[in-house]
C-alpha cells in the first residue's frame, strides 16, 4: 500500500532507496538529534577552531539536548575555510580521507573539502535520492554534462546515476558538438548540467535542426549549481518537452543532492536525515521558523571528513510549511530565489539578479541570453541589461523591436522599482557557458 | 507576385554591417538592393538578392539569425511625379506602408519601389488594378 501510494507516477512505483524520504517526522527528528549529538562530540574533538568557538560560548557537547539547542552552537562561514587552509576543519584523519573536493574561492586559494568513504558513500546515497525523486531509474541513460574532477557536480551525479543503476555518460562539460551527436546517439533520457549550458545546448541544437521532442529520447533534466528561476524552468520545458528538475547542493556540505524538487516542484526537498536546514535572519543570526524567508544554513549531520556545524550558505530561500502532495515527510525549502552575495545595491534599492531574470523571461518569445551592467554616470548608477534577439523575436520592422524593447523593460522595471537600459544585442553575440554563468558585471 | 526579403539585425557598432557583407562576398552573391533602418542603438539591414536562400544558408551557418519576409515591387517611370502616382493608388486602397526603399536600374528608364505594407494581397489587387507593373522574382532579377 505504501509504495503504491508513494509511486513517483502511474508507470513508475516508488524507489527504495527513497524510503527515507517518507521517514515518519517524529523517528525523523529522533534521528536527527541523535545524529547532531554525535557530530557535536565528533567536532569538539578534532576541530580546534569550533572547540575554541564552543568554548567561548560555554557550550559542552553535552548540553544539546534537543534540536532546538543547535541554537546554541556557533555558525560556520566560507571564510573559516579559507582561514584554515586546507586541512584545518578536517575531523579524520588522513589515513580515512579518500577523496577532496575543492571549490573556487574568490580570493586566490580555493577551500579544500575531504571525504571519508562513509562520506562519499553517503552523498551517493543522496545523489541516488534526488534522481530517485525525479523519476530517474534503472532503465534511463544519464549524461553528466557537469565537470569532473574538484568540482563536486560531475563526479556527485555519476555515482548517483550509477548507483541506481542508469547507463552514465560521463562526457563531463565542454564540446557541445560531441554533447549533441552523443544525446541523439546513445538515446540519453536523463540531463545533468547547469541550466544555462543546457539552454546553450537547445540553441545549438536548433541550429543544426534538431527537434528536441522528436530527435531525442530526452525525459528529464538536472539542473544545478546555479540559480535559475520558475520562468527559466517553463522556458526550457516549452522549447524541449522534457521535465526540469531543481538540483541544489554545495561543495562545503557535499556537493549535488542535498536537496532537489519532485515532480510537484513544491520547493526542494531536504535530505534533512542527513542536513540539518535552517533559515537565520542574515542580520541579526536569529533562527526564523519555518516560513519565515532568510538565509539557509546546514549543519551536515553524518559526514565524517570536514563535517559543518550550521554552515551559512548565503542562499537566501524559506522553508515551507504545507507538507508536498508527493507524501515525502521531509520538507522543502523554496527555490533559491537570491543569494546575499549576489544582491546588487542600484540607486540605494536592493535588486537580486534573479528578479531580472524573471521580468525578461515574462515577455514572450524572450530567451534567458542577456547579461547585467551596472555602472556610474555621475553619480547615478545605470543599469543596462543586453538581450539577444532572437530568430523568434527578431522582425525587419524597428517599429516590433522598439516594442520589445519596451514591454522588457516595463516588465523588468515592475518587478525591480527602478529603471534599466535595454540593449538588444545580435543573436549568439553573449558569453555562453559550459559551467558556471556570469551574468551580471558591475563595473562601479 | 510577392518577392522575399532577408533582413538582419545589427548592432550600431563598427564592423557589423561588413560582417554579413563579407559572408555574401565569400558566398558569391549579389545583392540588388538594401536598406538600413537605424536607431540610436542597433540597425535592421534589409536586403534583396538573387538566391535568397542561399543567402540565408550562408548568413545562418556564419552565425547570423535572418528573418525572411515577403514584400512588393513594383516599377515607376524614372521621372517626376512617378513615385507620386503609385502612391495615389497605394493611398485609395487605406493599406499602410510599413516602410519602403526604392533603387534604379542603369540600363532602364524606370525605378522600381520595395514595399513591405501591412496588407500585401490588398496592395497588390489594388495596384494590379490600375494598371501598376508588379514584379515577380523572375521579372525583378532579369534587369
């Protein structure tokens, strides 16, 4: 009865590796509080800079007696990483790290992550979850477009996959070439790259004539490390016919698949047996309850290797409070709508380039090709955002494309509150990216 | 009797309208006429050739999205007061012009005149009917 009820959809009964998903909530945080207590005596032991933080603040391992008490422990910030290059955070020794993960840091050194076996067989496990929660199974073939190596995307999705047991195409980035002839070649059905690059992939794609609907055997997408919005799901969906998933993970908790959105798309389920969520205000460091928007911060309950004690993640997104249709007891948060590092201050107004996204993307026909400048003329910042015209867009009449012009940037200024210069650019004239876009450059 | 255009869209900069010539060069194709609308900040080039569809082959793999449209010719005598005759027919059908562009032939005492109009098959019964020579692709490019 339970698996029937939990089916993923008619044709496709529950996974079992998902059973945790439907965990019942009070086992559930009986079990996370048991696992916080062990990670909290586990750090106090073999990280000196936390044990010094908890020492400041008078807090014993002992003294977490409820969940509530995680409150008492101190935060932990990318910059912590930074500071005890490499291997400082580390709570294993050498002797049982198997694998590092690094990710790039802004200033010059990157922060190095190390994984234990249980830690890798753990994050597999929550990779085989969120592909699980996509309806991915045994029988699809799977490219990882996402890069391998340090970066956690490729090699995160590729265990997942295999361990479920899909056909993995390894092609990792780069080569969009090669990325098409493989996709039509080897039938894949399942996705895994960034958001962005896949759009690169569907412009290319209808250069050379392919119908993504009738060439390909594509079903789903994986989408991550990066955020994207609802507008940019709907788009790519439209242009393809396949399903976009919500893929949400970050190197210093694991990687890919601490959290992803079933098919309901309700928000992104939380792993939370294994990553502890909450929402803090960013200012104050007061957790906000459930509902409440603010900053996300996780404290990874089973990991071994660099385990984080409420790890501020500056994505800013909440947590829901209605539980999802698909039965799953574990909760969702939001989609990540901004990152605090990614707010732009413009004329003294707050402005997230998402929101921009999101107003470009309501105007028909409007592919998300466009870059953000911010500048200062005087004393006034500007604000220009290029678009591509497109095929679609594109019209001999200056008259349509004034309009165009126009109607972004009413839908663009209705959403943000303040103005901005649109520039329509040629078409394929705009940075494309196989990993990580950049599409705000603020020269002030 | 609708010819098609080809028309691009560019930015205002140095360098970008030679761009889409060049690859016509290297295309061998001639363009008969063109005309380039511009705004502050980018241009639509608009242009008639022979073999538009190789054109729009060629323009598209060099990277260049082409829009195709159908719009009118039509020839006037080459003196004054030719254009101004056309346009009393155009005028009497209420169909507007969207916009319009006009070029010579060396070897010829008349001009021809392209119109994109916002109702072609109107323009054409109305102008067909008064007599005004509308020319098809085969009759255009044989000048």
């Amino acid at each position: 009865m339970f698996y029937q009820e939990c089916a993923h959809d008619e044709n496709t009964p529950v996974h079992p590796v998902s059973a945790p998903d439907y965990m019942p909530m009070d086992q559930l945080r009986a079990l996370q509080l048991h696992r916080l207590q062990g990670l909290v005596k586990r750090v106090y032991e073999n990280v000196p800079l936390t044990r010094k933080r908890m020492d400041e603040r008078k807090v014993k391992p002992e003294h977490i007696k409820s969940l509530k008490d995680i409150s008492l422990l101190p935060f932990s910030v990318k910059t912590d990483l930074r500071d005890e290059y490499p291997f400082g955070l580390f709570a294993s020794p050498m002797n049982d790290i198997v694998r590092f993960h690094c990710s790039s840091g802004t200033t010059g050194k990157p922060i190095v992550i190390g994984n234990t076996k249980n830690d890798i067989d753990l994050w597999q496990q929550a990779c085989m979850r969120a592909l699980a929660m996509c309806g991915v199974r045994s029988s699809d073939v799977m490219q990882v477009t996402y890069g391998y190596g340090l970066f956690t995307g490729g090699l995160g999705l590729h265990y997942g996959g295999e361990g479920i047991g899909c056909a993995v195409l390894p092609i990792s980035g780069g080569n969009t070439e090669r990325q098409l002839m493989m996709m039509l070649d080897m039938g894949v059905t399942v996705i895994a790259c960034t958001p962005s690059y896949f759009l690169h992939l569907i412009d290319e794609g209808h250069k050379r004539g392919i119908d993504f609907r009738k060439d390909t055997k594509l079903k789903h997408g994986i989408f991550g490390a990066e955020p994207w919005t609802e507008e940019m799901r709907t788009k790519i969906e439209n242009a393809t016919g396949i399903i976009a998933h919500d893929i949400y993970g970050l190197t210093e908790i694991c990687g890919p698949g601490v959290a992803n959105d079933c098919r309901f798309h309700n928000g992104l389920h939380i792993f939370e047996d294994h990553f502890y969520p909450e929402i803090i205000d960013p200012e104050t460091q007061e957790t906000l309850p459930d509902g409440e928007a603010g900053e996300l911060v996780f404290t990874t309950l089973t990991r071994t290797g660099t385990p984080m004690l409420r790890y501020r993640t500056r994505d800013i997104s909440r947590i829901n409070t209605k539980p999802c249709q698909c039965g799953r007891t574990i909760r969702t948060f939001e989609r990540i709508s901004a990152r605090s590092d990614d707010m732009l201050i413009i004329r003294g107004v707050n402005v997230f380039p998402s929101q921009i996204e999101s107003g470009l993307l309501k105007i028909d026909k409007v592919l998300p090709h466009y870059m953000i400048y911010v500048s200062r003329e005087g004393d006034l910042d500007k604000l220009e955002i290029q678009v591509e015209v497109t095929s679609e867009t594109l019209s001999d009449k200056i008259k349509t494309l004034e309009k165009l012009r126009s109607e972004i940037a009413q839908s663009v200024q209705h959403i943000i509150n303040i103005s901005a210069t649109i520039t329509l650019v040629e078409p394929h004239s705009l940075p494309r990216s196989e990993g990580k876009l950049c599409r705000v450059k603020d020269m002030r | 009797m609708k010819i098609q255009q080809i028309s691009l869209f560019l930015e205002n900069k140095p360098g970008h309208l030679n761009a889409i010539c060049r690859t016509l060069a290297n295309t061998k194709i001639n363009i008969v006429t063109l005309s380039l609308a511009d705004t502050q900040q980018f241009g639509i080039v608009r242009l008639i050739v022979e073999d538009w569809k190789k054109a729009k082959d060629a323009l598209e793999s060099a990277g260049h999205v082409v829009n195709v449209r159908e719009v009118v010719a039509a020839t006037i005598a080459n003196n004054p007061g030719g254009m101004s005759e056309i346009l009393d027919t155009v005028d009497k059908s209420g169909v507007n012009i969207e916009y319009m562009y006009a070029f010579t032939f060396r070897h010829d005492s008349k001009a021809v005149l392209i119109f994109r109009f916002d109702n072609p098959d109107k323009a054409i019964e109305a102008l067909t009917a008064a007599g005004r020579d509308v020319l098809n692709e085969v009759e255009l490019f044989k000048h």
